[in-house]
C-alpha cells in the first residue's frame, strides 16, 4: 500500500469521448460520481486492480447507496474500464496511465534527495598552502590523487587506441562476414509473421471453440437458455454490430474479441437487451407462421381433425385450435 492515497483528476477529464457518451446516456451526476467512485476503489488496491465479481459489486453500491444497475453500466458499457471475465477482475487505463506519471515524479524525488531530507553540508575547512611549508590539508592529498589517476587513465587510453587500431578492422571484416544476431532475427523476421494475423470474423467464429470461456459468459449474459440453444445465431448477430459500429479494426487477437464480447453481453447492458430483442425476432421469423398446415378439405369445406370448419368462422388464433360447434368459437 502507498502512503499518499491519492491521484491526479485531470480538468479535461470531461472531454473524453466515452465519459461524454456514459453522461449522455445516463444521470450525468449519478454515472460521474460512481466513475470516481471506482477510481478510488482501485486507487487503494495493489496494482490498481480490483475484483468485479457481483457480488462485491452489490456490496460496494450498497455501502455507496447507489443503484447496482447503473454500477454496472459504467463499468461495463462504456470502454471505461478493462475487464478480465475469466478472472473477474478490471482495472483503469486512465489511473494507470496517471499513476505512472506521479511514481516516476516520486521516484526522481527520492533520487534528488528531495524526499527524506538533502545530505548535510559539510563545512570548508580553510586550506593551508603546501608552498607554505606546512603539511598539506586532506583536500590537497584528495586532489592530486586525483590528477595523477587521471594522468595514468590518459596514458592507459592512448595505448589502448594505437594496440585497437588494428583490432577495429579485423572486427569490423568479422562484422561483415558474420552478422550479428539481432540482425539475423531482423532478416528472418521480415520473411512472414510468427503468427498468422486472422481476420476479426474467423477470431469471432474461433469464440464457440472456448468452451469454458463461452460457459461464463453466457452465465453472466443472464440469456439463460436463449445464449445455450442459439450460440451460433448469437454470434452472427455479434458480427453485424462489430460491422455496425465500426470495431473490426481494434480486434487483432482472441483476448481483444472475448473483451469485447464479455462487454457486449453483460447482464443488464444496452447492447445485451438490444441482442436479446434481436434474437427473439429472428427466432420469430424463422416459426412457420400458416396456423392452417394441419387443416385437410373435404368437398371444398376446411376441416381439422374431422371437424367441420364453417365459412364465417373468424382466423384460427394458433395451430391447435379446434372449431366448437356447440359454442361457436374456437377451443383447445
């Protein structure tokens, strides 16, 4: 833990694009207060990283009297935040980013002797002339050590530089002949990638390979049996959004695609309500909607399990139904 609990808040701090979008969507107030509110959360956490399972998140609006819903809206909807949902933890890019400026002011602090007081002074004492007769005081003695080290380190160079003379070329004819390592690494590394760069579509199909990763998440859609039943149809709506939105270039590596993913559906988002509004419509669409397939015609009259159907009977109301003669409307 640091001493000093505190943080630089920038003054633009409103003009980032996502906080803008968060206060226009929300209580402005509200979503602002809680933002800090969680910048102050990690600001007191080792690596400025905190735990986002839900129910520290309940416990933390509790404590605070804040709606847990609107909680996690702004950590989750607004690219606020980076979120690791196989960990279930997140932290702050803005906070890390401001608390690497103010350990690096520290630590250059500390080094300067800023911090826990400069060193002492040490008093001139006055020095007595050798040419004098006396004895030479310690700083006399200290400095013509020192003329005569640098005397022998002048000399020592100067050997070295006529002896290295020949030795610079051979080396450099051994550099030409055998290049050094981080040249060849260079060479060969500009023959083809070491890993193939997939586009976002393939990284996005490669999500219903993640078994243990697509069970969490849909836990924690809260789609319950529509994300197990539907996972391809889900994914294939998630693509349209991505190519909505214009997000396909920031997706270059499976962990960016899951992040993303993890944000798109979380419980209680705008995204996850849209995709489950979205879902159910295409399953619609996908019923057969003719309430009349299993209806037969005898003689030019419509019946349904051997039940006369009359000619002004209003339009069945679904597949089952069967036409009652005695009351005159349909029944089950």
């Amino acid at each position: 833990m640091k001493k000093d609990q505190y943080f630089n808040l920038e003054v633009n701090l409103l003009n980032d694009d996502n906080i803008a979008c968060m206060m226009t969507e929300m209580n402005a107030a509200e979503a602002l207060g809680i933002y800090v509110m969680l910048l102050l959360h990690l600001r007191t956490k080792d690596a400025y990283e905190a735990s986002c399972k839900p129910v520290l998140l309940k416990a933390m609006a509790r404590r605070y009297d804040v709606d847990e819903v609107a909680v996690e809206r702004v950590l989750r909807e607004f690219d606020l935040f980076e979120l690791d949902e196989e960990r279930q933890m997140f932290r702050s890019s803005y906070l890390d980013r401001v608390m690497k400026s103010l350990e690096e002011k520290r630590k250059m602090d500390i080094e300067n002797g800023k911090k826990g007081g400069r060193p002492k002074k040490v008093a001139k004492s006055a020095e007595t002339p050798v040419s004098k007769g006396r004895k030479p005081t310690e700083n006399q003695k200290r400095r013509e050590e020192e003329s005569k080290e640098e005397k022998s380190k002048e000399e020592e160079s100067k050997e070295k530089e006529s002896k290295g003379s020949v030795s610079v070329v051979n080396n450099n004819r051994s550099n030409i002949e055998t290049p050094s390592l981080v040249s060849r690494l260079a060479d060969e590394g500009n023959h083809g990638p070491l890993q193939p760069v997939l586009p976002w579509e393939k990284l996005v199909d490669q999500l219903s390979t993640f078994q243990s990763y697509m069970e969490l998440a849909g836990q924690h859609s809260g789609l319950g049996k529509l994300f197990v039943d539907h996972q391809k149809l889900i994914l294939e709506i998630f693509k349209k959004h991505i190519r909505l939105y214009d997000k396909g270039a920031g997706l270059l590596f499976p962990e960016d695609v899951k992040r993303y993913f993890s944000n798109y559906i979380a419980a209680g988002s705008v995204t996850c309500r849209t995709l489950r509004e979205t879902l159910l419509k295409e399953l619609e669409n996908t019923v057969d909607k003719d309430v009349n397939r299993f209806e037969s015609v005898v003689d030019g009259r419509r019946t349904y399990l051997g039940h006369l159907i009359p000619v002004d009977a209003p339009p069945r109301p679904d597949a089952s139904a069967v036409w009652d003669d005695v009351k005159k409307r349909w029944a089950h």
